[in-house]
C-alpha cells in the first residue's frame, strides 16, 4: 500500500476514533450531570433553559453551522475529514445515549473526566488537521492568521463558552464547568504535542559530504534540512553546515547515516523542547 493511502486511513481512524471518545463524554458526563463545558454541547446545556430546544438539536444546528464556515476558511481537506467527524457524531450520540451507563460520581469529578476524555478525543481528530465540527473551529480558523496555540485559544473559547452558564446555572455550576475547560485544554495539548513533537533534537552537521548525508535524511527520515555558510576562525575556511531537527526516536539513525558517510564529520546536538509546525506537532492546513 503507498504510503499516502495509508496516511489517508490512518487519518480516518483517528477521526473516527476521536470522535467517538468526544461522544462518549458528551453522554456520560456531560449532558447526565449538566456540566457546563466548552464545545457545542456546552452550549447546548448553557442555553437549552432559555430556548426550551432539545440540547441535540441545538449542537447539531451549531455543528452545521461552524462546518460551513470552518470548509470556507480552512480549505476542503477540513471539510472532508471534518464532515466524517460530523456524520459520526449524532450516530455515535444516539448508540452511547441508550447504552452507555451513567456513573454515580460527584459533579465536580465528572466535569474532570469529561474534560480529558473529550480534550484526548478533539486533539485526536485535531492531528489529522481536521476538526469534530464543533467550537474547536474558531481556535483553529485564529490559530491560521495568528500562530497562538490551538490548545490555548482552546481554552479560552471553551472559557467563554461556560461563562454563558452563569446566567442561567449560577456561579457554581460555572466553577465546576471551569474544571472541564482546563482538563480538556491540557488533553489537547499532549495529545497534539505527543510522539515526534515532543523530544525533538537540533543536529548541526559541519563535513564536506554535506550534500550526501542530506539526501539520506530526505530518503530515510524523511525530513528536511537547512545548509547555510559559515566560516572557521582558526583556519579563515568556508565551511557548510547541515541544520536538521528530528525526533528523539530518529537521533540514533542519523547519526548512523553521518558516520555512514563521513566518520570525521563535526556534530553539534541540543534538545529542542517546543517544536509546532507539520511533522512534529499536527499537519498544517494546506489551502
């Protein structure tokens, strides 16, 4: 199988997947205990006492809406992924909410839960550079222009969300809710910075096989690097240096292809703690 066709199923699982854990906090926690969280159906339950609207049918008209707008902005790989994620949804709402069975646990504990199980389920889907249809569109639409963080606009857009409950549910169902917004941003978080993102290494390569190694570390770790100009100030030489990041994971290998190619060549390594970008944290959006 060519590996773009299997990047394409590993991206449906994952959203597929995703999904499902973001429904099953949506009906074990959420909509049970009225946990005024972030998303859609923190909406839903935030507003459902002024409407009289059946929470569902609420989520399901912001669904739509915020999948319109986010395939508008976002480009049509969005939309794609996107509308899986959203085809999926009521399906799985409508298994878990007859069989799924209700835990007899404190509010604050099921606003805690609810908060991780659905944070690990949005970053799931997130890493496919798609979206559960719901409010982690804004946060990705801002985080296009702006470059902040997803998992902090995240937060605060899942921050403004449960505000809206104070109205209607008073301050303490909101504190409680608050929990929610803070467990579902740190899950977002790790979920998204897991794997390859999170340990990286910055290798400087200084040898005269610069080009070879470099077309090794495209073929075989498929990762790019940079080759600037540099000179020795005890010998006034030019010299070439190979800049490349790769993942903790894929450090002993490259330092198999340098030696491969020149035993005597000059490495400098150091950790690089934050990397964003595609190929370490998420695929960026491609328009």
């Amino acid at each position: 199988m060519k590996k773009p066709a299997r990047k394409e199923i590993k991206d449906i699982v994952l959203v597929i997947a995703g999904t499902f854990l973001l429904c099953l906090s949506v009906e074990m926690f959420i909509l049970p205990f009225h946990v005024l969280s972030g998303g859609v159906a923190g909406i839903a339950v935030a507003v459902q006492p002024l409407t009289r609207m059946s929470p569902t049918l609420i989520a399901n008209i912001l669904t739509l809406v915020l999948l319109e707008v986010g395939s508008l902005t976002l480009g049509r790989q969005f939309f794609l992924k996107t509308a899986l994620s959203s085809l999926c949804y009521p399906v799985f709402n409508s298994l878990l909410a007859r069989t799924v069975p209700i835990p007899d646990i404190d509010p604050v504990l099921a606003s805690f839960y609810a908060g991780l199980l659905g944070g690990v389920g949005v970053g799931l889907v997130m890493r496919t550079g798609a979206s559960t249809g719901g409010m982690d569109v804004p946060p990705l639409i801002v985080h296009k222009y702006t470059g902040i963080q997803v998992s902090t606009l995240v937060l605060i857009t899942d921050g403004l969300t449960v505000l809206l409950g104070w109205f209607t549910y008073g301050l303490s169902a909101v504190l409680i809710g608050l929990i929610s917004v803070f467990a579902t941003s740190w899950a977002i978080n790790q979920v998204l910075s897991y794997g390859e993102g999170a340990v990286s290494k910055s290798v400087q390569i200084i040898s005269g096989q610069w080009k070879e190694i470099s077309q090794a570390i495209s073929d075989e770790l498929e990762r790019g690097s940079t080759v600037f100009n540099a000179r020795g100030t005890y010998q006034g030489e030019e010299r070439v240096v190979l800049l490349c990041v790769v993942s903790h994971q894929q450090y002993s290998k490259l330092l198999e292809i340098i030696n491969r190619y020149d035993k005597k060549a000059f490495v400098i390594t150091t950790d690089a703690t934050d990397m964003h970008g595609e190929g370490f944290t998420y695929p960026s959006f491609h328009l």
